[in-house]
C-alpha cells in the first residue's frame, strides 16, 4: 500500500472562513457540560483560570476538539433560524466562527485530507465505493 499520511494546514477561523459546501476538519472550543451539570467529582463551575471548583458560577469545564464539519455561507436549522457563515455537523449542530458570541464556536479549520490510494476526492458513493477500495486494498480479503 502506498503512503497514507498526509498534511493538515490550520486555517485561524478569524482570519478566514472555507468555501460554502466544504467539508472540514473544526477545531471547536466551548465547556461541556454547557448547562452546568453535574460533574463526577460534585465540583460545579470554575475560578477564573478555567479551572472547576465547588460553587463556582461557570458552566462545565472547558474542551477544545475536532469534529467533521460543513462549512455554510446560509443554512436554515430545524427550527427556521437562519445563519450565516456557520459551521454545522451531522447532527445538524451550528456553530460560528470564534468571536461570533455562540455557546461553542469553531477556533480554526482543515480541509478534510483526500482519500487514500492517490485519489482527489473526499467521498465516493454506489458503485464506485468497490472499485475505489479494491485500487486502494488490492487482492486483501475484507474482514
């Protein structure tokens, strides 16, 4: 099998924003749980330094991970809220881009690598998907 890695270029989603229909890598920052749940611990909230301490007033604890995306320069939610220049996940999740005053927001971005086996496409669908993945498996048995 030939190379399989590949090189991620982060984009400061204030700096710039994909193109409309893109799939990409978001890195998103937020806390989770946003609600202020409980957490294992019984600690709730957090001091300044982000960190959760008991009683304190802060919502969760912080996070900052990778989701699969589309980025949208006009997307309607579920409910008819219409956004712009949004970022929005499988489950129909919106997020803006940092700055833009939502609960999670999108820090910076990647455009989803090709597939593998010397293709220049991020998705095949019916009938292509065999073809594509005997080039890239050869003559090894599917498990």
């Amino acid at each position: 099998m030939g190379n399989l890695e590949t090189l991620v270029t982060w984009v400061d989603a204030r700096d710039r924003l994909p193109r409309s229909g893109v799939p990409v890598a978001a890195a998103i920052t937020g806390r989770y749980p946003a609600d202020g749940g409980s957490h294992a611990d019984g600690a709730g909230g957090a001091d300044g330094a982000g960190r959760d301490v008991e009683g304190g007033s802060a919502a969760g604890e912080e996070f900052w991970l990778v989701r699969p995306m589309c980025f949208a320069a006009l997307h309607f939610g579920a409910d008819g809220t219409e956004y712009r220049d949004c970022f929005v996940d499988s489950d129909g999740v919106v997020r803006l881009p940092y700055g833009l005053g939502s609960a999670e927001t999108v820090t910076h971005w990647a455009e989803l690598p090709t597939l593998p086996g010397g293709m220049t496409t991020r998705g095949v669908l019916g009938e292509g998907v065999q073809v594509a993945l005997q080039r890239v498996w050869g003559d090894r048995p599917r498990t």
